[in-house]
C-alpha cells in the first residue's frame, strides 16, 4: 500500500517532467550523416596541419622539395600513410560512436591502421639496429615533436569534442578514445612532414608515446566530466 | 497466423514511434507529449529490472527522458527509434548503478530500523538524575507526609505494610500521600526544576 502510493507519487514527477520537457522542446535541426560531418572535420583540420607544415617548412628553408623528398624513401611514406590512416579512421569512427544508435563495432575501424602504423615504426627501429647497430639506437629527447603533438591535438580535440557533444548520450568513452586518437595521430602525420627525427626509436617514443599520452590524458579528462554530470 | 498480427502490430508501433519522434524534431509539441507518455512505462520495465527502490527507477526514468531531450537532433528518422533510445537508456542505468556503486563504498547507510526511536533526543544515554531537589522537598512536607512519602515510595512498602509500620490507619496513610504529592509536584514545578 505503501509502496503504490510513493510510486504514484514518483511517477507524478515524472508527468510533471515530461511537461516541462514538452513546453521546452522547439525545433532542432537533425545533425548531417556521420560521414558527411567527419569529412568536414578532417577537412578543416588536413587544411590547419597543412598550413602549419607548409610554414614551417618556409622557414626553415628546406623548401617543398625537401619535405616532398622524404617520400622517395618507402618506409618513410609507409609510416606516413599509416599514421593518417590511423587518423582518418579513428575520426570516422569517432562519428559513428557518437550517435546512440549506431554498432560499437565502430570502434574497432581504426586497429588496422593503428598496428600497421606502430609495426612500421618498430620496423623502423629494426633497420635502424641492423645499420648502425646500438649507436643508432640513442633514444634522445626532442620536446619540440611533443609540444607540436599536443599543441596542434588540443584546439582540434577541442574543436571535434564540440562536434560530439552529444556523444555523452550513449558510448562517451569509446568516442573520446577514438576522437584523441585520430587527432593525434593527425597531428603526428602533419610534423613528419617537416620534423626529422633521424632514429625510428625517437619517432617511437616521440610519436607514438605523445598520441598514447593524449588518449590516455583525454579518457581521463572525460570519465571526470562524466563522473560530475552523473554524480 | 497470430505471429504474423503481432509482427505486423510491433511493425506499425515502431514506425508510429519514428514517425513521433520526427514530428517532435519539427517542433510538433503534441507527438512530443506523446512519444515521452508513450515510451515512460517501457523505460520504467526496464530500469525495475536493474534497480528495486521505486525512487531509484523513477529517477533513472527522469535521467533518460532529459538525455533523450538533450540530444534529440542525434535520431535519424530514417532508422528505427527504439534502437536509439534503448542505447540512450542502458548508458544512463550503467551510469547510475556505477555511481551508487561508488556511493556505497563510501557511505554506510543505517535504515532507520536501527534506531530505537526516530526522536533523536530518545537515543541518547540520560544522565543520572539529580534527587537532591527531590530530597529537600521531601524534607520540607509536614512529619505525617514525609513519612507516608518515604513508606510507600522510597522504601516501597504496601499500604498494608505502611500502616502497621507507622501506625497509621490506610486512609489516613491514603490521604497524607496524595497531599504529600500534591505538595511535591508544586514545590519541584514551581521551583522551575523538571527532575
């Protein structure tokens, strides 16, 4: 008896909540397809990176014959490709999860890319050994591949988590993982271009490290927010 | 023959439910009201399934019907409605059972069976009771009072008992006590002390 009258009571909050939510629905206007959406994001970030690349480029007076020459070297451009393929599919599948109703198994569209992308460094590293044997393989530092990673990943990231707002409504988690990851690795692929590290295992550490380090610092970051929202 | 209407009958309910959901997009009120009126006592089935407190159902109810406002440009009304709003629904029960989680590794909640009594002055321990104001009124009542007082009362005897100790016929034992009495509740109220 008890219990039918608190649940009378609750469910009456819920008719009054409905209310509101009805007096407050105005129109809204249907996001685009995910695709069409993804493709405007990678268009506007490829255009940003490339600008960034293109000056820097300029200024330290390799010209564009250098940055282009790079790709006459075949692991270079495999690594290359991989790390905008991971990039690209990572975004796409961001997209994708951001939508309720849309399979999980988007998350998976980026692995592919991302382990061929992390073979081609550790192939790297391996030539590297064979060449020069364990002189090459000097693990330096250079802070300016990091500043530039996450540099170039904040503003994107910040500019994709817009996008996505609405991802919190069903796979947060998944989309932000995907989302840092195709930034950052859209930002790795942009300084290769101009940024030579001469040893693979730097690129490794560098590259590879600073994307884990955003993903790692963005899933964190979410859950928070998450966490606070829902608390 | 009956699989086939019911199939048919799911088929038209989940396309009036898009079709709902659409005209909500547009900014028809009246299929909002609808759709939320329509799709509430499902939500409500399935958190019942998770959690057992009427108040956590109805909460988690009111969790989803805000997400789904929130983000209500997401659907497609090309696709199925019911699909979007279960992914929407599972995320905000798998939320709150997450965070009562957390919640009850940190707090002990004591229901209120376990006190004595829901007045928070009947928990605690009394203090013993100051007699000495007792005492002194006692000791100010006529010789006949006091005696019956500290017979029937400090020494627990029946009047029976009284009356041959004192020699005092059981009326008058009788009377002396109810005036004793009589006296002691003004002396000790008017006194201002409640003991």
């Amino acid at each position: 008896m008890r219990d039918e009258v608190e649940r009378t009571k609750v469910a009456a909050d819920t008719n009054r909540l409905i209310d509101t939510l009805v007096s407050e629905a105005r129109p809204v206007r249907r996001l685009r397809p995910p695709l069409v959406r993804a493709a405007f994001w990678l268009a506007v970030s490829v255009a940003v990176i490339a600008a960034i690349a293109y000056l820097h480029a300029v200024r330290e007076e390799h010209g564009l014959r250098h940055l282009f020459g790079q790709f006459a070297d075949i692991g270079f451009t495999l690594q290359w490709l991989a790390s905008l393929l991971t990039g690209v599919t990572a975004i796409v599948a961001a997209f994708e999860l951001a939508l309720p109703d849309r399979s999980r198994a988007w998350r998976l569209l980026p692995l592919p890319a991302v382990v061929f992308w992390f073979l081609s460094i550790g192939y790297g590293c391996l030539t590297d050994w064979v060449e020069r044997g364990p002189d090459g393989f000097v693990a330096g530092h250079s802070f300016e591949c990091f500043g530039v990673i996450v540099g170039t990943s904040v503003p994107l990231g910040l500019f994709l988590a817009w996008m996505l707002r609405f991802a919190g409504a069903a796979w947060p988690m998944e989309t932000i993982t995907a989302g840092a990851l195709g930034t950052a690795a859209l930002s790795a692929a942009g300084l290769s271009l101009y940024h030579d590290l001469d040893a693979s295992l730097m690129i490794l550490i560098w590259h590879g490290g600073t994307t884990a380090l955003v993903v790692g610092v963005s899933r964190m970051v979410g859950r928070r927010m998450m966490r606070r929202r829902h608390a | 023959m009956t699989d086939e209407a019911d199939q048919r009958r799911a088929a038209d309910q989940a396309r009036e439910l898009a079709n709902l959901m659409a005209a909500a997009q547009d900014g028809d009120r009246r299929a909002y009201a609808a759709l939320l009126q329509a799709v509430t006592p499902y939500l409500r089935a399935q958190a019942r399934r998770y959690f057992r407190n009427t108040q956590d159902v109805e909460d988690v109810v009111q969790e989803i019907l805000l997400t789904v406002h929130r983000v209500r440009q997401t659907y497609d009304p090309e696709r199925p409605f019911m699909p979007w709003l279960t992914a929407i629904a599972r995320r905000r029960v798998v939320d709150r059972l997450r965070g009562k989680g957390r919640r009850e590794t940190r707090e002990i909640v004591i229901p209120p069976d376990h006190e004595t009594f829901t007045e928070v002055a009947a928990n605690i321990e009394p203090e013993a009771p100051d007699h000495s104001a007792l005492h002194a009124a006692v000791a100010a009542l006529p010789p006949g009072q006091r005696l019956a007082v500290e017979l029937l009362k400090f020494q627990d005897l029946s009047l029976k008992e009284a009356s041959e100790r004192s020699g005092m016929s059981v009326g008058s034992l009788k009377v002396a006590a109810h005036r004793a009495y009589k006296s002691l509740r003004a002396a000790l109220s008017g006194g201002g002390n409640d003991a």
